[in-house]
C-alpha cells in the first residue's frame, strides 16, 4: 500500500469496520509513504509491517497448503467471509 493520498487508507478503514484484519506498510518500507501513514495515523491498521515481511505474515496467519492435486487450499475452509463492494 505504498502511494500518496488517502483514498487506499479510507478502503483499510472500511475493511476494518466490517471487522477484517488490516496491514500498513511500513513508512520505512514505501518509495511514497502517504497511504500508509494516513492509515495508521487514522488507527485503520492492525498491524504495521515492513515490506518483507507482508507474506510471510499472511502465510503464517491466513496461509494456504497444497493439497495432493496441487492446488492451494485455505486451511480455515469453514471461517470464510463473503466481501462485497458498494462500488457501482
């Protein structure tokens, strides 16, 4: 979520109203830290993480394993949410 302006930190704050869990880039991490920082000056993110490290926390939190056919599952199969958008 590196940018300038706050339209992608209004988007985190929506997804974290309807109770998602929220990443900020950190500002260390941006070529433009705009975004990110609207984000967590906001209190839109639940967690700030570098660059780097983005993957490996969705993998270890919310990660997928390869079943015998090859295809990538979602361990919690039962727990997932139905996102919908309010853009026309």
């Amino acid at each position: 979520m590196t940018g300038m302006g706050d339209d992608g930190a209004e988007g985190l704050g929506a997804i974290k109203s309807a109770g998602g869990m929220t990443i900020a880039q950190s500002e260390d991490t941006c070529v433009v830290s705009g975004m990110p920082r609207a984000a967590i000056i906001k209190g839109y993110a639940n967690k700030i993480i570098p660059l780097d490290g983005v993957a490996a926390f969705l993998m270890s939190n919310y990660g997928a394993e390869r079943n015998p056919s090859g295809k990538f599952e979602k361990n919690d199969k039962n727990e997932r949410t139905t996102v919908t958008s309010q853009r026309s």
